[in-house]
C-alpha cells in the first residue's frame, strides 16, 4: 500500500514538473527572458534525475514561431512573404537551439533573431501584429486546438 501511495506521489510529482516545465518554455518563447529559460531547463534536469527518458523531455520545446504566427490579427498576413522571410529565419534559430539546449551560442543566437524579428514584425505590421510579450496577443480562434 505505501509503495503505491509513493509511485502515486512520483507520477503526480513528475507531472507538475512537466506542466513547470512547459509553462517556463512557453514564457520564454514570448518574453524571451532568460529566467525563464533558465527555469525550464532547472526543472527539465529535475526530471532527469528521476529518470524521466529525455527523449519524452525532448517533446517540450521552445516555440516561439508558432506564438508569432498567432500574434497577427489576421493569420494569412503571417503568409506574407516578408512575415515568412522573418519566421523562417526565426524557426531556423528555434530549431537548432531546441536541439541543443545547452548551448550558450545558439541560446544567444536565438534571443537576437527572435528580438529582431519582434522588431521587424512590429514595425511592417504595427497595428497587425502584437508583441506576445506583452500578454496583447490577439485571441486565437482555434484555442481548442492547444
């Protein structure tokens, strides 16, 4: 009975952890703090050492582009060629930082391309496009896909 009661209290621990873990990334992916960030990957080593498999961690990414991509009024203005030009650069950074988290190089090369990106949308789309940082988003009409 306790052996069941301690296995109950591990998974309901490892969950939390995991939801820490996706809430500190999804914070970084809009605010680009590295508090956040550095949050995230605490709690991700938390689950390492309770031998969480980190290929299950791996699925708990960064996903700065697709928040981008929401923060547009109109989502086909994301389809744009300049909006495209700047989010595929943006995902080109996210992808290689997601596959090595702890490099410090890639870490900065992200936040610069993802701060300049910010940058550029907000001023070729100021009144389409809100900063996700600054909790202004626009309302998602598919928040049932999340």
């Amino acid at each position: 009975m306790q052996a069941q009661k301690l296995t109950q209290q591990k998974k309901t621990k490892i969950q939390t952890l995991r939801q820490d873990m996706t809430n500190s990334f999804v914070a970084f992916s809009k605010g680009l703090k590295e508090t956040d960030f550095d949050a995230a990957m605490k709690t991700r080593q938390e689950l390492l050492d309770m031998n969480e498999s980190a290929t299950s961690l791996d699925k708990i990414k960064i996903n700065s582009v697709e928040i981008y991509k929401k923060s547009f009024e109109f989502p086909e203005v994301a389809k744009n060629d300049f909006s495209s030009e700047v989010l595929d650069e943006l995902e080109i950074a996210e992808k290689n930082l997601n596959s090595n988290l702890d490099n410090v190089d890639l870490f900065n090369d992200f936040v610069d391309i993802a701060e300049k990106s910010k940058t550029r949308l907000k001023s070729k789309y100021a009144d389409q496009w809100n900063d996700p940082a600054n909790g202004s988003a626009p309302k998602d009409s598919s928040e049932d896909d999340d």
